[in-house]
C-alpha cells in the first residue's frame, strides 16, 4: 500500500531535502537551465521569498521530504502581476505515487486564493513525464521557445504550459 503524501508549507529546515532532490536535475539533465546546483541557503532564501509573495509546498511520506512545488512571478511588469510560475520536483527515491498531482492540487489552490488568475510552467524539451503531469493538471500547451537554452552540449527547447485558475 502506498502512503498518502501530506502536503504543507515549505520552512527553513525543508531547504537541504529540496536542495537534494533538485541537485540532480541541475546537474545530470537539462529540465533545469540552473549550471550550479543551489546550496541548501540558496534554498532557504528561495523558500523563504517565494513562501511569501505565492506559495512553496512540500509533500512529506512517512517524515520524508518526497517533493516539492512553488509558485514565482512570471515576469516583472506590473500587468503580470496576476500571472505566475509554477515548478515542481518529485524525489527519485518517490516515482510514480501521486506526489505530483497532488503538490499541484494544493498549490494551484493556493494560488487562486492568493488572486492569481493564471499559471505558466516552462518544461525543458524533451520531457515526456513532465508534459503528462502538467496536462493531467489541467494545464494546455501554450508554445515552444526553440533553442532557447544551451545545456549538456546542445540547444534546448523550453515548452510553455499555461493554466487559468
């Protein structure tokens, strides 16, 4: 039987499990365009700002920080105000158990609390898992940035994914 994940607020002491589970995707692929992984402060500081101005959740099993999710500003002039960014990271060690979806059902929520109006996720091509997630979650292509990004020696598209809340 696979546990339910639990769902809460990010705090300062979640920062070295999400720096964990986020350094192999800076690291051995290229979903991140990040070059260094962030250090665990780095983490707390993002924790900390995008806790504040959205949201930034994590999903516990059993004690176990197994993924988490945040929300950013999507763009920094003031008519973007309304819209975001979405992330979300799910721990190897955690496959395929609804912590995905279930990161983004409280975070999405929160959001639209918040008074956001609508959610963008870039995904770094070619991401299968990411893209079947995101459409599970409601969210609809929107358009490619080609070659957008170079990373591990090649060109990288990033797809845009958009949800209205």
């Amino acid at each position: 039987m696979t546990a339910t994940p639990s769902i809460r607020d990010a705090r300062p002491e979640d920062a070295a499990a999400c720096a964990a589970i986020y350094r192999p995707h800076v690291t051995d692929s290229w979903v991140s365009f990040e070059l260094e992984p962030p250090e665990p402060e780095e983490m707390a500081r993002r924790i900390a700002d995008y806790g504040a101005s959205h949201a930034w959740l994590v999903a516990e099993i059993g004690g176990e920080i197994a993924g988490y999710a945040y929300g950013s500003p999507h763009r920094t002039r003031a008519a973007y105000a309304s819209s975001c960014d979405v992330a979300i990271y799910v721990s190897a060690a955690f496959p395929r158990r609804g912590i995905g979806r279930a990161l983004y059902g409280e975070l999405l929520a929160r959001l639209k609390a918040r008074g956001f109006h609508a959610a963008f996720a870039g995904i770094a091509q070619p991401n299968p898992a990411s893209v079947a997630l995101h459409e599970a979650c409601g969210f609809t292509p929107v358009g490619i940035y080609r070659e957008v990004g170079w990373k591990m020696g090649a060109w990288r598209d990033v797809g845009w994914w958009q949800r209205v809340l």
